[in-house]
C-alpha cells in the first residue's frame, strides 16, 4: 500500500478482554516495529520484526502480550486479558530493512481504551 | 528505556520566529532521528544526521550533531503556524531499534 496501515484506529474494550491489533507495512518492508505511547509520553519500544521473525522481543511489557508478522507482511499484536494500564496508542512502523540507517514510515495508530 | 531526551519539554514562539530544541542522549549511537507528531498519532520523519556526521540541513530545518557531548539540537527558522506539533530525537545503536525521546511540544502563536 502507499503508507502504512493500522486497523482498527480506535478500539474500547472492558477489562479482562482480549484484543487484536493489526497492521499492514509498506509493501515490500521487510522490517515492521510496534511502539506504544501513553498520554503525553515518549514512545515505548515493544517488538521489532526482520522478515517474519522476531528477533527483538525485549519491550514487550508482560506475557499478555505477543506479536506475529506472516508472510512478511502484515503483523498482528495481541493483548490478552486487558487491564487500564494497556490504555495507549499503539504505533506501528516499518522500512526497507535493508540497512540500519533507515527512517521509519508509522502508521496513524490504534487508541486503545481499556474500561 | 529512554535514550534521549528532550529539552524544553514545551516551547511557545510567535510566527515568524526561530524554535531550537535539545536532545542529550547516553551511550555511542549510529545515528540520530528527529521525528514530528501531529494531534497524538502517527510521526512523520524530519531529518537522520549519522555519527560521522556534525550537521545537516533540510528546507527550514537544521540539526546539529556533537557526539562529543552525546547531543543534538533542531533548529526550526522562521517557524509557521503548521509547525505546531511534538518533536522527538530517536537514536539507533547498531540495532535497527530507535528509541525515543519524551518530545518537546512546540505552539506556534500567530
């Protein structure tokens, strides 16, 4: 696609429930990020795919949360058994990969609100 | 964690006049990123300055570099209502990951 894609923009969900975020890279980015910023913060690295593996999982806040990338294209972040502290932005990214002096094309974000 | 980190953490201008903000950050870095936010959602890259490198300049911007000091600064000239936005540094250390800042918020008054 011409830019990157997030879905759904905007997500309210009770605490206790599962949620699935998606994201849909620049066609032919090999590299995908997700990032999550809290109100008036910085951004907070989660996840970083090369392809479809993942070989930086180091932000990701606790078990309740995964990610997955197929076909090395679109990524789904998964939180499950929600709690008003995953209340956020969720940013997705993506580039080339090809090198690592690159910038990164984000998405519009996924608002989450967790009740 | 935070890598880098910004300063002021807000900045009020009159259209017309200059914006400069700061980014200080800890540990060698590859490069150094400045990004912009509109309205909380997606950012939009401004300008990479690479280690070996002490400035660069992109229409109105120009972004200095001083590894020496592990900092680097932003400079808006001539600043226009549409600046109006959150300015983060990223740095990347060699492992395709860049970590932000908390972002300075620059109001452009006209």
């Amino acid at each position: 696609g011409a830019g990157v894609s997030q879905s759904p923009s905007n997500k309210v969900t009770e605490k206790g429930k599962d949620v699935e975020l998606r994201c849909d890279p620049i066609s032919g980015h090999t590299a995908l990020y997700w990032y999550r910023q809290s109100l008036g913060q910085g951004l907070e690295f989660l996840i970083y795919f090369q392809g479809n593996s993942a070989p930086d999982k180091s932000g990701l806040p606790s078990d309740r949360f995964s990610a997955e990338r197929t076909g090395g294209s679109v990524s789904t972040l998964t939180i499950q058994r929600t709690q008003q502290e995953d209340s956020a932005v969720y940013l997705c990214a993506s580039s080339s990969g090809q090198s690592n002096n690159e910038k990164l094309f984000f998405g519009s974000g996924t608002q989450l609100s967790v009740l | 964690s935070q890598q880098g980190e910004e300063d002021p953490q807000a900045l009020s201008i009159q259209e017309g006049e200059n914006a400069t903000m700061n980014c200080s950050y800890k540990t060698s870095i590859n490069n150094l990123q400045w990004y912009r936010q509109n309205s909380g959602r997606g950012l939009v890259h401004l300008i990479l300055i690479r280690s070996n490198e002490r400035e660069k300049h992109s229409g109105r911007l120009r972004v200095t570099l001083d590894t020496s000091k592990k900092s680097s600064s932003l400079l808006i000239t001539a600043s226009r209502a549409a600046d109006t936005a959150s300015y983060f540094c990223a740095t990347e250390k060699y492992d395709y990951k860049l970590s932000f800042g908390a972002g300075t918020t620059v109001t452009v008054r006209a």
